[in-house]
C-alpha cells in the first residue's frame, strides 16, 4: 500500500465529509497502517518466488488465479499475529458493542492460524474464508462474536498476508505485456488470488491510448485491465444490458448495473474527482461504500 497517497487521500476527502463518512474513512486510515505493518515484515521474513512472466502471462490469459498454481506460503504464527493485530485495532476503534470488542480482542488468533488451512488461504483465500464461515464451531469462536468480524478479521489480515506476492504477480505481469504478452486477464475474478473484484475504475491506466478500466481486487490488492463495455460480475459485453447510476451531485463514483445478471459493481471515474483528490483505489473502496446501500434499495 502506498501509505502517503492513502493519508493524503483521507485528509482530501475529509474537508466536506459528513461525520458518518469521516468516521468510515479515519477507521480504514489506521487500519490500513496496521496492514502494512505487518505486510513488510511478511515480505521481508517469507519473500515470494513469482512464476516466469511467460507462465504468469499464459495463467493471465486463462483465467487461472496465480495463486492457484503458486500459492503463497502463509506461516500460522506470523498469521495469527496479524490477526490479534488487526483484531484489537478494530476492538479499540470500530465502535464495537463492549461485550463483542471483548470477545474479538481476547480471542486466541494464533491457535485459530494454527487449526486454519492456511494451504488454501494461500491458494484460494475466498474459498479459505467460506470455509472459516462454515466451521466457526471448529475454531471455538465464542458466541459473543459474531460470525462477521471474525470473516472481516481473516479477510483484513489476509490482505497482509498476500499482498506483497501480489504485487510480485503484477511486476512480472507487466513484464510479460511489455514483451509482447496476452493483454487483457479472461476471467472477470481477481487473476492473481481468484477473488471477486471490489470495485473498479476508469481513467489513466497507462496502458491504453485513452482512458482505459481496471478491476481491483481488496483481497489481494491487484489491478487489472477490463473491458470498458463489460459486466465485472457476469461478464456480459451487450452495452444495452449495462447502466450506470450515480448519487446526484457525484458523478465520480457511479454503479454500473446489468440487466443480465442483475448484479452491480462500484466504479470510479478519475477525471470526476473532486480537484486536488490523489486517486488511491484503497480510499476510494471506502468512500463507495455507502453505493451498496444504494443498490440494495434498487434492488427491494
């Protein structure tokens, strides 16, 4: 995470936030900080051997996730770590009912990362996180947390974790394009973890003669080039099928909705925001939360 843009970001969108927004925006600040903390201190003890560019460009055009065939190695002590580390940030700072920030602080992180299958949280994390959902029992979670925190517990710390393999994937990826490689990934999930995208955006890529879109992946921190015409959850190119909808008064950040699959993605126009906002996808993730609620009242 580029930390600096993150902070000035935050302190840009701060000016006019309303309280509900700057709240959502300083919590995500601190615990971004917290991430890559632990994300350097990964990368410097485990490292990650990326595959070639030629392999991570065929797996790129295949649409097989990286990870899939590289995984990650994710050691249990280091991983429970990040997930006391994460877990007492968001006791102390997510607003949190006592009895609940209780149970998430003084829960045992690194005996849960040692009973985890952290082979598949390096190989598949969104499998790794649904099966977390399915066996809470196993992990003798305590019933004073609920099932939520502790998934966006694993999932924060995961971000630790697979980012820095992740931004590996990428460089070699964008060594493999510059000699000649497959373009555009053919899957519409993350290329590099195999995870829905979050969000994507529409502006400078640096790869097109104009403006071009990239996905981007919250769980691993990838980007990558997208279709303009094209669904992020089905796929589908019929531009008649796919429509865009925007809060009034805020055309950067817009949801496009497809008539196919029914399902949307949050989008965010670069040349829509607001002057003197450093564009950061890790903020911008955050200041589109509140578009969910939007959907969910299209769609009731």
């Amino acid at each position: 995470m580029d930390l600096e843009r993150i902070h000035a970001a935050v302190a840009a969108y701060l000016r006019d936030a309303a309280p509900s927004d700057a709240a959502r925006l300083e919590f995500f600040e601190g615990l971004y900080g917290v991430l890559d903390e632990r994300a350097q201190g990964v990368a410097a003890a485990n490292g990650y051997a990326a595959p070639s560019a030629g392999e991570t460009g065929e797996l790129f055009a295949a649409g097989t996730p990286v990870f899939s065939k590289a995984p990650v190695a994710i050691d249990a002590d280091e991983f429970g770590a990040t997930c006391a580390a994460v877990a007492s940030y968001m006791a102390a700072h997510a607003g949190l009912d006592a009895d609940v920030a209780s149970a998430l602080g003084a829960f045992d992180w690194v005996r849960f990362a040692q009973r985890a299958d952290l082979a598949q949280a390096g190989s598949d994390p969104t499998a790794f996180v649904n099966d977390v959902l399915a066996n809470l029992g196993a992990f003798d979670v305590p019933a004073d947390m609920p099932a939520n925190l502790c998934a966006m517990t694993v999932m924060f710390a995961l971000r630790a974790h697979l980012e820095p393999a992740s931004e590996s994937v990428c460089a070699v990826y964008a060594q493999s394009v510059a000699e000649g490689g497959e373009h555009a990934p053919a899957s519409i999930d993350c290329p590099v973890c195999g995870s829905p995208a979050s969000a994507s955006w529409v502006g400078n890529t640096g790869d097109t003669s104009g403006s071009g879109r990239r996905q981007y992946c919250a769980q691993c921190g990838a980007q990558w080039h997208f279709d303009r015409v094209r669904c992020g959850r089905c796929g589908t190119r019929n531009q008649g099928h796919l429509h865009y909808t925007n809060v009034e008064g805020d055309r950067a950040h817009r949801l496009q909705t497809c008539d196919e699959c029914g399902a949307y993605e949050r989008v965010v126009f670069q040349d829509d925001l607001p002057e003197g906002v450093p564009f950061v996808m890790e903020v911008e993730d955050v200041v589109m939360a509140p578009l969910d609620a939007v959907a969910q009242q299209r769609e009731a």
